[in-house]
C-alpha cells in the first residue's frame, strides 16, 4: 500500500486501530484528516484505519458514525472497514488503539522491536474516566465502543476523539518540525 492520495510520501504515517473499523477508528481518522487539513500538513501525515478482527471486512462504515461525524464536518462516506495487516507494523510509524483490548492485540501481533509504534488514541492523562453518556462508561484513556449504542455514544465518542487529535497534530507538528 502506498499513500497515492497524497501528492508526495508522507514523513509520518498514522493508523488507528479498533475492532471492526466501523466506528472509531474511522471517525478518528476522519477527525485527524480534517485537522491535518486545517493544519496544511495534509500532505506530510498520512492517515489509515484498520480492525483487529474480520467479522465486518470490507464493510461500509456504520451509518450512524457516516451521520454523527458529518454533523460536526467529518467525511466517512464511502470509507470500507479493513482487517489490520502485518504489514502495517512496518508501513505506519504509529498505531493508535481506541480501547486496551486492541492495545493487546495490537501488542500481541507486532513483530518483535516493532512495539515503539504502538499505543492509544487517547492519553492516560485524560479527564474521561467516569463520563457517561446513555450508559457507555469512558474507562481512562479508552474510547468507549458505541456499536451498540445511540446516537449520543456516537458523539460521546467523537467528544473524546476530538480533542485526543488536537493533542497527536500538536505532538505531529513537533516531530515534523524536529525532522523525525
């Protein structure tokens, strides 16, 4: 796979990981494309998603996450779900987890010496433990799962993925600036 949306290679590469890539991980990256766009790094970051599991491969994004993100301007239509590739541990310099369980399995499938790309979308130091919205509770650094939800866990779940991309285009914008 190369990045053949953007006009030049990227200097970095970012892939979000739930586990369908239905919902979260589209609509993260969804949400960091439109900020690296507001940003004019467009061109220098690439961005993906992928699901740890095959149970919707090649599956159009869930419509309720297509209707909530293109609420707030996000575009998901016509954003098919993929199963993560051992590939992608090569071909992304980070890979984002929304929840732990897919850290886990994220970390159970990285090629050894390759465990530097892994972590979350979210920081451990975020402010969402104990938010609630109809009954999806944010565990600390985790983005609540809203497959099985309402519309409002699917803007629960943007309201946590927002500003988690503020912070990666900050860090984005240091390690472009650094040259790394």
């Amino acid at each position: 796979m190369g990045f053949k949306w953007l006009k030049r290679q990227p200097s970095v590469a970012v892939l979000m990981v739930c586990a369908g890539n239905l919902c979260r991980s589209p609509m993260a990256e969804a949400v960091l494309r439109a900020k690296l766009v507001g940003a004019g790094l467009a061109n220098r970051v690439a961005v993906d998603s992928a699901g740890t599991h095959s149970f919707c491969r090649t599956a159009p994004v869930d419509p309720r996450a297509v209707a909530r993100a293109g609420l707030r301007g996000y575009r998901l239509a016509g954003q098919r779900s993929r199963l993560l590739a051992l590939a992608d541990f090569s071909r992304f310099d980070l890979l984002l987890a929304m929840d732990r369980h897919n850290l886990a399995s994220l970390v159970s499938r990285c090629p050894s010496g390759e465990q530097h790309r892994l972590g979350m979308l979210l920081p451990t130091t975020t402010r969402a433990s104990g938010l609630v919205a109809d009954g999806a509770v944010a565990r600390l650094g985790e983005v609540p799962d809203p497959y099985h939800g309402s519309a409002a866990d699917f803007d629960f779940a943007l309201d946590l993925i927002e500003p988690a991309c503020d912070s990666l285009l900050w860090m984005l914008r240091r390690r472009l600036a650094e040259g790394r």
